[in-house]
C-alpha cells in the first residue's frame, strides 16, 4: 500500500513555518529600506551636496546600515536552527575581511613610502 505524503509545514517534525521568516512583509520593508539607503547617497553624491571626507563618511555609514538591512531582512541571520552560529560564522567573516583589508592598506602604504 502506498502511504500518502502531504506537503506542507509538520509541527511534528519540527518543520513549522515562522512569519518572519520569508513573508512578504518582511522582504517588502527589506526592500524599500534598501531603496532609501540607496538612493540617499547617491542624491548626496549627484548634488554635490558634501565634499571629500564627510561623502565618503556619509557613504560608508549607508553602506553599514545597508550591510545590516540585507543580513535580517534577506539573509535572516537570525532566523534558523542555530542563530548563534550564523552570528558566529559572520563575526569570523567579518574579522577576516577586516584583516585582509587592513593588511593591504598597511603594505601599500608600507611601499608608498619605501619608494
């Protein structure tokens, strides 16, 4: 005999869907959120309104706020089985990225001067 097999969520197994997860208010306000922080620099940059440092700055600040939008809106970093060890691996990345970054700078900056 040929057992029935339904799709869908099975609280039983532990499979249950979560409303934050996925739905499509979370990706709507992800989306807009990330329009906004688009378009904010590059009305800053288009109009010339801030020079030099404070753009950059200015810049690099959406581009943080923007960094963190995708991880909870998309990336759901804390959503899952085990949330801590999505913060974990990320924190990992994150260091790792932040040396390769400041390594580079610091030899270039090394040979800059050397030469």
């Amino acid at each position: 005999m040929a057992q029935e097999h339904t799709h869908g969520p099975h609280p039983e197994h532990g499979h249950e869907e979560h409303e934050e997860h996925g739905s499509f208010k979370s990706y709507t306000i992800g989306f807009v959120l990330s329009i906004v922080l688009t378009l904010i620099p590059l009305y800053l940059v288009v109009n010339e309104t801030l020079a030099g440092g404070e753009l950059i700055f200015v810049i690099l600040i959406f581009a943080v706020l923007q960094f963190i939008v995708q991880l909870f809106f998309f990336m759901h970093i804390r959503s899952g089985e085990a949330p801590r060890y999505n913060v974990m691996a990320l924190i990992l990345g994150l260091v790792i990225a932040f040396t390769v970054v400041a390594a580079s700078i610091w030899i270039m900056s090394f040979n800059a001067t050397v030469q």
